[in-house]
C-alpha cells in the first residue's frame, strides 16, 4: 500500500514538474511576445519598422529566412521607401505586389474560390489564419525567392486591416517540424495583426512626413528636406572618411518663360527639369528644389571626377531634350548652368560650418558657370573656399 502512494506521489511530483516548466516556458515565450510588440509599436519610422521585421526577427527567432510581402498597386508605399530610405529598395526580402488578388488566391481570404482555382494556390485548405507547413517550388519562387534552396517548413501570415489584405509576413526553417499545421498559430497570429496595425500606421506617418519634405510643385524633396540630408551626410563623410560632393543646378533664363509664356508654362518648365535630373540620379543621391529655378543635390561617397560626370550628364540630357507644351506653339529648348564642389580630407569637424562651406562653394562655381556664358558646369575648391571663410 505504501508503495502504490510512493507511486502515485511520484506520478504527481512528475506532473506538478512538468506543469510548471511548461508555464515557465510559456511565461518566457509570452515576455518574449511581448517585447517584440514593444519593438514594432516604438518603430519610428516606416524604414526601421521593415528593419525590426527582416533583420531582428530572423535572428531572434534563429530562421533561415524572413520576408515582408506588400501590396502597393499605387506605388506610394514604395515612393516612400525610395524617398526616405531608398537603400531598402535593394533587400531582396522586402516583395511588393501589384495587386492583392494573388495573395487573397494565395491564402484563400475569397470565400467564392472553384475548386480548379484553389488547386492553383501556394497553399491548401487556407484562409484568414496563418498557413504552417511545406513550401513549394511556386511559395519558394513568391516568398522566398532570394533562398538557394527550397525551406523546409514556412509560416505565411497575412496582414489584414479593415478587412483589406495589405501583405503577409513570411517566415521560413531548414528544419521540417519547426512550422507544423495547427501549432503555434495563435503567437504568429498575434504577431501579424500587430504588425498589420504597425505598418498602416508608419505608412500614414510618413506620407504625413512627405508632405513637409516635399515641393508641391516638382514632387521632389524641398530645401527644408535638403538640409537635414546635408547634415547628416556630411557627418557620414568625416566619420568614413569619404567624399561629400554638392551640385547647384539653376535653369538659364528662365524669367523669360514665365515672362513670355505665362506662369503655368514656367512651371512646366521647372517639372520638366526636375524629371530629367531626377532621372540622371543614384539611388544614393538628394535631390531638392532648393529655391525658384535653382535645384541643390548631395552626391554621397563622390569624388569630384564623378560629381562632374553626373554634372554633364544632367546638363547634356537637359540641353539635348525639348519640351513640347500645348499652349506654347514653338518648342521650348531648355539649358542649365552647374556649380559643382567636393568635400574631402578637410580639418574642420564642425558639421554646421562644413555644410554651410558646401554650399558656398556651389553657388561659387554657379555664379562662374553664369557668367561663362551659361549651359557649362564650374567647379570650385571646397578648401580654397573654407580657408576664405576661416579668415573673417
């Protein structure tokens, strides 16, 4: 008798210990949940939100492989990234989508799918919950695209606000049983619906931002958006020691086609001019409008031999194209004049000061390209132009 209530006491200390590690390893995985959602709420902006999900997800959750997938039929999420951080349009792990239809056939949001319809989809017997499973060739090619081979078990969560589909957070394992159907679903389900609400709302913050940072006229940045920039990559430059080049761009005569043409044709002009710049820029590169016709641009990581190429470049696109305007009956034939200087190998740390040297210097090699007779580019010695204001 003795021993039957060893036995049993036994079996409940076996079960009371089971019990509560298996609380303890909940109470983990909660604070764990928890601290992720702080990570994506606090997210300043739209850039650092993606970069919490692609690069800190995959490396606390030890995948293989993370990926962001939004649908932007617009383009304006991706006009935002470009415009706030256009270095994040090259990870390969954020996807855009066009249109929401191949992920609703994808997930089987639509309620009225044929049968024929869903045995083209990525993923069986799904609907509005996450999909935990195999992945193959088609989700491999959509999701994870970027991966040399195929993963063995994925999680495929959608994004859902007010009833739309606006993306799907995809997380993939080399290891088959680490996404299984029906397990985990209601963390990662969890997870997605935070992050849907984190992502509609950074999005809503940045057009919000965009529209102090933009001239209305052009599209591009404004003078405001420039500076900022200007501040920080000259920082960038002294503290990798790399040159920081600075274009000023001003469109030769244009008083006279606000003059003879009329406002409206002036402004034409100046949008024409902004596409065509723009046009000739990186990735890497600010553009903005810096005041009436003059148009400023910071190179990063530009020597002057390359800050001169871009320059002729822009001026040779400018010069060689016409804009046809239907009020205008004559073709209107457009030049600018280009001041070009350099930042590199400087003594001053002071950031204000060497900014406010690169546009000096600019304008310099602008006022020179002017009275060279216009539609030429000039360049000016940045040091040559510190050591002057140095003195008063």
């Amino acid at each position: 008798m003795a021993k039957a209530n060893d036995n049993s006491n036994f079996a409940l200390r076996k079960q009371l210990k089971a019990l509560v590690t298996q609380a303890q390893t909940n109470e983990q995985k909660m604070q764990k949940l928890q601290q992720q959602e702080l990570q994506l709420i606090s997210a300043e902006s739209l850039p650092q939100l993606i970069d919490v999900i692609l690069q800190q997800y995959r490396d606390e959750y030890e995948l293989e492989h993370v990926s962001l997938l939004l649908i932007d039929p617009n383009y304006e999420i991706r006009h935002i990234i470009e415009f706030m951080s256009p270095g994040l349009m090259k990870m390969p792990t954020l996807i855009f989508n066009n249109t929401h239809t191949l992920l609703e056939n994808i997930l089987h949001i639509q309620s009225n799918k044929s049968s024929k319809s869903i045995q083209k989809t990525l993923f069986p017997n799904i609907k509005e919950e996450p999909y935990l499973g195999e992945c193959n060739i088609a989700c491999k090619n959509l999701l994870f695209s970027s991966m040399t081979d195929t993963p063995q078990s994925v999680a495929v969560a959608p994004l859902i606000r007010n009833h739309k589909l606006i993306g799907s957070l995809n997380l993939a394992s080399n290891d088959p049983a680490r996404f299984v159907s029906g397990a985990g679903t209601d963390i990662i389900k969890r997870l997605s619906l935070i992050l849907a609400v984190c992502i509609e709302n950074a999005i809503n913050n940045e057009k919000l931002k965009l529209l102090g940072l933009t001239d209305a006229l052009t599209g591009i940045h404004n003078r405001r958006y420039f500076m900022q920039r200007l501040e920080e990559e000259v920082v960038l430059g002294l503290r990798e020691n790399r040159p920081v080049s600075c274009l000023f761009i001003d469109i030769d005569h244009f008083k006279s086609f606000n003059d003879v043409y009329g406002h409206a044709v002036g402004d034409e002009v100046l949008r024409y001019v902004a596409d065509i710049i723009k046009k000739q820029m990186r990735l890497s590169d600010v553009l903005a409008r810096y005041g009436g016709e003059e148009f400023a641009a910071i190179l990063a990581n530009t020597d002057t031999r390359l800050a001169q190429e871009i320059a002729e470049r822009i001026r040779l696109s400018i010069f060689e194209a016409v804009l046809k305007v239907k009020s205008v009956p004559d073709d209107l034939h457009i030049t600018v004049s280009i001041g070009c200087t350099t930042m590199f190998n400087t003594k001053t740390s002071n950031v204000s000061v060497l900014g406010e040297t690169l546009l000096n210097a600019a304008d310099k090699a602008l006022y020179a390209s002017k009275d060279a007779g216009r539609n030429c580019i000039n360049v000016s010695d940045f040091n040559e132009i510190a050591t002057a204001q140095s003195m008063h």
